[in-house]
C-alpha cells in the first residue's frame, strides 16, 4: 500500500459499489484524470496527487440488503424481547471513564478472569469524546501500519495494513450472509486493535463510532474532514484530502487484486438506514441469529454501502480506514444485545455458511494473524481470558 504524491484532478464518473442489488444500474466508467507536474493547491482542494492509482468499478459479493421497512414485516413475528431495547446501553461508570481517558490499561487486558476484568476493564469511546491528540493519535498509528512491509503471510498484500484487507477478503465467503459474521469481526477487530499496539506503540484508550448520531449525515462528521479521514463526496471520487489523500489500495475489487485508489461515494439515503430506530428494531429480537441477521443486513450493509466505494467492498473493505469505525459500531450493538440478558452471554444459535450448528465451541480462525479462538472466548467482552472491554455507553 502506497500514497502517492498529489498530481489529479478528477472528474466525475459513478462507481459501481460492492453491495450489489443496490446498484445494478448504476454507469460504470474510469473517472477522467488530468496529470499535473507537482506542486500545492489552495486549501480548499488540498495537496495535488501525483501518479494517483486508477478509480475502478467496485463489484463484490451478492450481499442482500434489507430496509428498515421491509425488516420490521420481515422480523415482525420473530421472538421479541421483554425489555425495551431503547433502554440498552453499555454504561461505563464515570470512575471508569475517569480511569481509562487517554491511556490503554494493559493489565486490564491480560486479566486472567472475568472477575478482575470487569472491574478494570478497557473503554472504547466514541469518537465526538475522543481528543483531538487522541483522533490524530489513531490517524498515525493507522499510517504506521499502512507504511510497516507486510507479514508475507498474506501475498500479495504489500503493507502490514494489507494484510488485514487480504486476510478478510480470504474469508470473506466464510464469515458473510451467516451468524458466524459477529463473533469473527468482534475477534478481528481486537487483533487489529493489539496489532496496532505492538506494532505501532498506540498507547491511547480505544474507539467507536455511534452512527445512529450521523444517520443520513455521515460526510457531516469531522470523522470525514482534512485532519482525519479526508472527505466523503456525493460522487464517486478518489480520496484526495486528509491523512490517507493518495492512498493505493491494492486488494481487491472483488475477490481480485489490482491497484487502485481509495475511493468513496457517499449516498446519504443509505447512511440514513444506519439509524436509531432500526438499531432498536435488530435489538429487539430476542434471538442471536434473528438479531444478527437483521443488523448485517440491515445498518452493517447500509453503513458500507453508505460511504461507497472501496468500503462498499464486501471482500477488500478493511483497505478503507473507515471500516474499523464502522465495525465498530456494530460491534457495539451487539454488546449492548448481549447486555440485556445475561443468558446472551453463554449461548449462542444460528449456523455458519455450511449450515453447521454454531456452538460455544465453534472456532473463529485468524488465519495466523493472531491464534484462533473459539466463540465462548469471545462472546464476553468482559471474559477477561482474551477480550476485555466495554464502550463508554
């Protein structure tokens, strides 16, 4: 993975993105470049790109997506839980708030049981209570990887980051379209988080992003602004402000890898299904697999899809930075599912995409990234044996 120096100016043309049935008319088509010899443009544009890698059609897997409407008729008669799920929360205590604010407890983590965990435990907080040294923080050690050779463990990944792109897009049939999608995305985004702290010396508290806050608005967000993540137009466009303007992602499109830019498309309708009220929907099936279906197809789909582009696919979208911010928003969620009955927190049903029984003891792989565990090792973010963590709310 590589930035390039800035050199283009684009022009318009649309992007096919990864979730497919929500864009099969949509024109595909390079977007015309026009090279420049170097230089700085004004502020309002940004540094120019040189040599700036192509901004590819995006095609992915055939991922159904579900509207809120068609979910509520959907999951109308599915077993609904007792409590009101408007009412679900995570609720770190201020002393623990106080405790974890710009640190990150490593004798939280290695906590040997559920007990010394739960009273010590690591907080991710949203991003709007995150510092701005926090945020740039984040941004560094997220440069950090992306300049870090690869593993070579996950050919042909060409940076550390890569790897994580390449080892998704690897397992990406396995872990899509079946309640084996929350456990194994909850496990790969705390080995990306301890990846980051070994390997990069991110010693800050971590993060999540409340999408319900920015539903319909996601671009409005400083998340999507110069210092950060850089800006998500309305048009199909390569990134070209912000601390990753330049970047080439070279897993993907698909199953396939070529070289090609970081791009988005924002679409305000689908972000807009990222909101509160289908958030409580999902968390009112009371069922593992009727809620985990729901939140895939439902807020998970539309929150990619939403920001297009690179991260609209379904294989490669770790590329796109914005995808542990997304991630975990839906990682969140299904902790404050959990939370509403403690009987979550020791069962599990649903299948994996074979059709296979999940049981506590189904394996979640990680291609050697970090050693596989088991569901029952992750499906407690307090367990303390592996995990341990809780959201600031």
């Amino acid at each position: 993975m590589r930035f390039s120096l800035l050199s283009q100016a684009l022009s318009g043309a649309t992007l096919v993105v990864g979730l497919p049935k929500l864009s099969n008319g949509v024109e595909n088509g390079l977007v015309g470049l026009e090279r420049k010899a170097g230089g700085i443009l004004g502020n309002a544009v940004g540094t120019i790109i040189k040599d700036l890698a192509p901004l590819l059609p995006i095609s992915g897997m055939d991922h159904k997506l579900v509207s809120y409407e068609d979910a509520l008729k959907e999951f109308a008669n599915a077993p609904k839980a007792a409590s009101n799920p408007a009412t679900y929360n995570d609720s770190a205590t201020p002393e623990e708030l106080a405790k974890t604010a710009g640190g990150f407890k490593t004798d939280a983590v290695t906590a040997s049981a559920s007990a010394s965990c739960a009273a010590n435990p690591n907080i991710r907080f949203e991003w709007d209570n995150y510092s701005a040294s926090d945020k740039q923080a984040l941004m560094s050690a997220f440069k950090c990887l992306m300049n870090k050779p690869p593993s070579g463990a996950f050919p042909p990944s060409t940076s550390r980051w890569e790897d994580f792109a390449r080892l998704h897009q690897m397992y990406t049939p396995n872990v899509h379209q079946n309640q084996k999608f929350l456990p194994w995305h909850r496990y790969f985004i705390w080995s990306f988080e301890q990846v980051l702290r070994e390997e990069c010396g991110f010693n800050r508290a971590f993060f999540w992003f409340d999408e319900t806050k920015h539903a319909g608005a996601f671009s409005a967000s400083d998340a999507f602004s110069a210092p950060y993540l850089g800006t998500l137009g309305s048009t199909s466009h390569c990134v070209t402000d912000g601390a990753f303007a330049g970047l080439t992602v070279n897993i993907g499109p698909g199953s396939g890898n070529s070289p090609h830019c970081l791009s988005r498309q924002g679409n305000s309708a689908d972000t807009a299904q990222c909101s509160t009220a289908y958030q409580n929907s999902c968390l009112s099936n009371s069922d593992y697999a009727n809620f985990e279906k729901c939140f895939e197809y439902g807020p998970h789909g539309y929150g990619h899809n939403g920001v297009g582009g690179v991260m609209a696919d379904v294989y490669a979208s770790p590329a796109e930075p914005f995808f542990w911010f997304h991630h975990t928003f839906v990682d969140r969620a299904w902790r404050i599912w959990e939370n509403a009955d403690p009987n979550r927190l020791n069962s599990i049903d649903g299948t994996d995409i074979n059709g296979n029984p999940l049981t506590l003891d189904t394996v979640i792989y990680m291609g050697g990234l970090r050693p596989d565990v088991t569901i029952r090792q992750v499906i407690d973010t307090l367990q303390g044996d592996v995990l341990c963590y809780r959201y600031d709310y």
